[in-house]
C-alpha cells in the first residue's frame, strides 16, 4: 500500500525549463527549507507553485 507522500507526489512529466527572479533572501529561505527536508530547489519550487495555482483554482 502507497504511504501518504507517494499519493500527494504528482504524476511524472516531461519538465521545461522556466526562467524568473526572486529576492535573494527567499532563495536562502527556498535552500533551507530544502536542506532541512531533503528535497531539491527544483521540487521544491515545482510544488510551491503548484500549490499556489491550485488554491487559486487556475
């Protein structure tokens, strides 16, 4: 039986390369709390936004 993370984790994609700026002390707030949680940047990022643009129904 899957445990609770593997039914949150989105179906697998092709990934694109997407390009943008934020403030350096969101970037260090963004490596912390992927080193205190052993996730990457990359995933990180990708579930931010997705929970986001979810909330927001888009």
């Amino acid at each position: 039986m899957p445990d609770a993370q593997e039914k949150s984790d989105p179906p697998a994609e092709d990934k694109v390369l997407i390009s943008g700026r934020v403030r350096a002390s969101v970037r260090k707030r963004m490596k912390i709390f992927a080193a205190k949680n052993d996730v990457n940047l990359q995933d990180l990022l990708d579930a931010a936004l997705d929970e986001y643009l979810t909330k927001r129904k888009a």
